[in-house]
C-alpha cells in the first residue's frame, strides 16, 4: 500500500473514532487536551508504541535553533512507516511546514484540526481530520467556551403523551389594546 492510501486510511480510521467525542464548555488548552488523549486512546487500540511530545525533525526557530520541535502524538507501527499526529484549533502555518517535514521523512502525517468550521485544507501528502465544535463567550475573563455534540446538537427530549379524555384549555391572550398593570 502506498503512503498515500495509507494515509487516507488512517485519517478515515481516526475521524472515526473522534465523530462520538463529545464534551461541553471546555476552554481552549482543555479541548485540544481532550483530543490528544483520544488520539493516544486510538493509536493504542492499534497496538502501536505511542509517544506524547515526541521530537520532530524540525529545528526550533532561532536563538533555540538548537532543539527540536515537539509532535503532539507519535506513533511507531510494526507493519508501517510511524504515523505523526498535530491537534491544532487555528490554522499555522508552523504546523503544516512541520507535518510536511514529517511527510518528506517518511512518516504519515495527520493534521486533527477542530474549531467552529471553515477548515483550510493542508496541501499533501498531509491528511487532515476535522472536529466540529461550537463556541461561545466564556464568563468575564475566561475566553472562549467549546462544546461538541456529533449529529447535530441533542436529540430532542421526549414529550409525555396526552392522557385519555383529557381537553385542551384555550387561554385568553392579550390584545395590544389591553392595559397593562
């Protein structure tokens, strides 16, 4: 199999796992962390050697030029080349020139982007899995809140049946011309 299908198998095959992960009001920093470990969760149930803050082929930019950068998640596979996973919220650019270092070195690289929607796409051989979430303003000075409810949002809930003989009360509504008290 080529690195190419490979790839694109794997994402599938993480998409998948990611669609049931849900979680409400989370900020930021514990959004990504979620996703991370469920990354880790999925390339464990691989039977992959699994490694966090693995270090990547790309050098720090200067004065640390003498490091390296980190991946969010590495994984070493004995039937393939190693898969290197990035979880970001924005696109960077930083992250796609990282993930096609990793590519050029031979490993698969997944890009798992989540935010509120309009995902850019990376150019190849970087394969990207999606994780829709909504947002919205957190209390005074705690920034943003993330919610994810795959399918749509919640199922609606369920209404209790009308009992036999029971009749509906027609209620009286204001008219504009009614005063108010």
């Amino acid at each position: 199999m080529n690195g190419g299908q490979d790839g694109e198998q794997l994402a599938a095959s993480l998409g998948r796992a990611l669609a049931g992960l849900t979680f409400v009001d989370l900020t930021t920093d514990a959004v990504t962390a979620r996703i991370i470990e469920s990354v880790l969760a999925w390339a464990g149930d691989q039977g992959w050697r699994v490694y966090r803050r693995a270090p990547s082929v790309v050098p720090l930019p200067p004065p640390l030029a003498h490091q390296h950068s980190v991946l969010d998640v590495a994984c070493a596979r004995p039937d393939g080349p190693p898969v290197v996973i990035e979880v970001d919220h924005t696109d960077r650019r930083r992250t796609w020139d990282k993930l096609a270092a990793e590519a050029a070195a031979g490993r698969v690289a997944i890009w798992v982007r989540w935010g509120p929607g309009r995902f850019g796409v990376p150019p190849a051989p970087i394969h990207q899995v999606t994780c829709e979430v909504s947002r919205r303003a957190g209390p005074a000075g705690a920034g943003r809140l993330h919610s994810r409810a795959p399918g749509g949002g919640l199922p609606p809930p369920a209404h209790s049946e009308r009992g036999a003989g029971s009749t509906a009360v027609l209620l009286p509504l204001p008219s504009l011309d009614d005063q108010t008290p």
